[in-house]
C-alpha cells in the first residue's frame, strides 16, 4: 500500500489491485490532473507538495471511479477530529 499525503489526509494506492485494473478510471475522473497511470498503476501527475497543500480539493471523485468502475484499489483516508475510524 502506498500512501500519498493531502492536505487533511492521504490517497491510498494498493498497487497489486490497481495493476490487475483494466479501465483505470481513476486518474481521468481527477478535476485537477493530479493522478496518471504509469507501470500500471496511479502516480503523482503533479509535485507531492502541490498535493500536500491543496492541490487535490479531496472530492472523492478519483475515490468514486475506482469503486465504481475499477477494482478498488485506490482509496481516501480523510480522518474527522472526533470520529473513531
């Protein structure tokens, strides 16, 4: 599992999920371009500090396709002060 910082929590990668993925809906549902597919499975298409700091408005939209059209690989952890996980 690989995670990728944002700006209150991260991306999670599940590279041997996201490698046994064909339509890797992922990166083209991003607004923001931040993911592409490289080696099979999503990268960083922009600098990780420009993600850290807001960059990607975590709107799930990356998170949704992958549930919705691919094979689950790929996953936001976006933790709420006062919510057990």
């Amino acid at each position: 599992m690989r995670a990728i910082a944002t700006m209150t929590g991260e991306i999670l990668i599940d590279e041997e999920r996201c490698a046994a993925c064909a339509p890797r809906p992922c990166a083209d549902a991003c607004p923001e371009d931040i993911l592409k597919i490289a080696g099979g499975t999503p990268v960083l298409a922009r600098s990780a500090e420009s993600v850290r700091r807001g960059l990607c408005r975590e709107c799930l939209a990356c998170e949704l396709a992958c549930l919705l059209e691919g094979a689950g690989g790929l996953q936001l952890e976006l933790p709420i002060e006062g919510l057990a996980p």
